[in-house]
C-alpha cells in the first residue's frame, strides 16, 4: 500500500550528472505536453534547497547521471513521489522551450566533460565479482 500525498505543490526536478538539478513546478494532473506550463507558484529558497540536495542523495543512490525527481509538498515538507526515471522525457515539445535549452547544454557538457577525462575505466559493480568479470 502507498499512501496518497494531497500536495500544495508539486515539484520536477531535471538531473542531469547526479548534481546538476533545475527545479520546476510541474502539474501532473494536466495533459502530458502542458505539465510544465502555467504552473509558476515560487518556491521558497529554503525549500528549494531541501529538494535539491534530496535529489541529489535519490540520484547518487541509484546511480543515475540523468533522472527526473517529484516531490508533492504538503505543510512545507517534501515527499518524493516519483524518483527513479532514469530516461525521461527530454523532447522539447514536453519541457518547453524553457528548460529543453538547459537539458541540451548540461546534457552536452556532462557528456564534453566525460570524453575529456584522462582515465576511460569501467565502473565496478557489485554483481562483477558474482559474475567473474
């Protein structure tokens, strides 16, 4: 059983590398290609700091370089409803021309940055060792 979060707001963040996160104010309850529009409430800066520092702990749990984060607010606290999104919907027809730029260039940096590095080496799991790899 899930418990049902009756939120204030909601809120959607983009990730991309773990840390780079904008936070957004999405509507889940709108048609899939208006979630991101008229949906401008501010976010307190206190609170935006919470949720950005708690996705950055959901996406260096599962290990994901990009992801989508949703947290509902209720009473000034947020619950992540949705936190393992690990292909998300980038297509700019979804973000808006408001985020889609950003997703591309910290897409593309994450990507430059990642290319540059001196050591190319495969991240160890731990199912290698199970698997003699």
């Amino acid at each position: 059983m899930q418990h049902f979060v009756s939120w204030e707001q909601y809120v959607r963040c983009i990730c991309i590398g773990k840390t780079n996160i904008v936070i957004t104010n999405w509507d889940p309850c709108k048609p899939h290609f208006e979630r991101y529009r008229d949906v401008n409430p501010a976010i307190d800066p206190e609170l935006s700091e919470r949720i950005k520092n708690d996705a950055i702990k959901i996406n260096v749990a599962l290990g994901y370089d990009m992801n989508t984060v949703e947290f509902g607010i209720r009473d000034g606290v947020p619950y992540a409803i949705d936190f393992m999104n690990s292909a998300p919907d980038f297509d700019i027809s979804s973000l808006t021309e408001t985020y889609f730029p950003w997703v591309v260039n910290a897409m593309a940096e994450l990507a430059i940055s990642r290319a540059k590095q001196a050591e190319h080496q495969r991240p160890q799991y731990r199912w290698d060792a199970l698997l003699g790899i």
